[in-house]
C-alpha cells in the first residue's frame, strides 16, 4: 500500500477560500465597528473615538488576515487513517480512522466516507484546482481497493437542452 501527503499550501490552490474568508471577515469587523460607533458615540462626544475603534478593529483584521493566510492545508492517508486539514482559521487537523469506514463515495468536487455508525463524513473539494482533486480521489480509492472497501463514483446527470 502506498501512503501519500498533498501539500495544499501554494497560493493558487487556496486563493479562493482566502479570498471568501477575507471578505467575510471583513464585512463582520465593519459591522462589528459601526455597532461600536453607535454605542459608545453617546458616551463619549469626542471626534476622535470613531477613528480609535475603526483603528483598533483595522489592526485586528490585519492581524486575522496574516493568521488564516499562514495556515497549513493538506491531505495525507496511510495504513491507519485519512488526515486533513482544510480549516483556514481552525489549525487543528481532522482523521478519519479507516476501519471506521464501510464504504467510500467519489463524487465530483467531495469524497464521502461512510461510517459504521451509519453516519458519513465529507470532505468538499470544490475549492481545489481539478488536478489536485483527480489526484486526491485517485489516491484514496487505491488505498480503499488495498484496504477492501468499497469505493464507488458517483453518477453524473447529463442534462440535455431542449
């Protein structure tokens, strides 16, 4: 069996997740200052307070920007277990333990693993470059085919214009 690590780290593979969180964190920190605006404003009648608080939440941004741009993203599975880190902001890495799994499902942009419990897990790839998820759904169903489980693709609707 073949044990295999995917590095997901280059800027091109993960400029999109970046870019949504970005804007996202943006869009929270400006609401998050105008509400501490109207808040504080009838405290504190100085002209200087706004520019405090927007300074304050632009250094944070700053801040949460650097730290979900450093972060690790990969993709490795050996005999033992699936490991993943996709998170921007979470750092903590998730496993999924193969004889937990009953059954894998290829799908176009997810691989699906089906517990013994009854209930799956997902991972979405839809934010990765194509190669990188032919790559990755190739990887995991040799490693389901040495393991003995059953691996299965999805079904693909074609629809046709009319």
């Amino acid at each position: 069996m073949e044990s295999f690590y995917i590095d997901l780290n280059e800027m091109t593979n993960k400029k999109a997740k970046l870019f949504r969180i970005l804007i996202i964190g943006a869009i929270i920190f400006v609401v998050l200052a105008v509400i501490s605006i109207f808040l504080l404003g009838d405290e504190y009648k100085s002209a200087e307070v706004p520019f405090i608080i927007m300074g304050v939440y632009f250094l944070l941004y700053i801040y949460y920007a650097w730290y979900t741009s450093k972060a690790k993203l990969y993709i490795q599975a050996d005999e033992y277990a699936v490991e993943y880190s996709f998170g921007m902001i979470k750092r903590t890495s998730e496993i999924i333990i193969w004889d937990t799994i009953v059954k894998v499902k290829l799908g176009p942009t997810y691989v699906a693993f089906f517990k013994r419990t009854g209930k799956r897990k997902v991972i979405g790839l839809g934010w990765l470059p194509y190669a990188k998820v032919v790559d990755i759904k190739e990887k995991i169903c040799s490693i389901c085919q040495f393991k003995g489980i059953i691996c299965e693709k999805a079904e693909y609707k074609h629809f046709e214009k009319q």
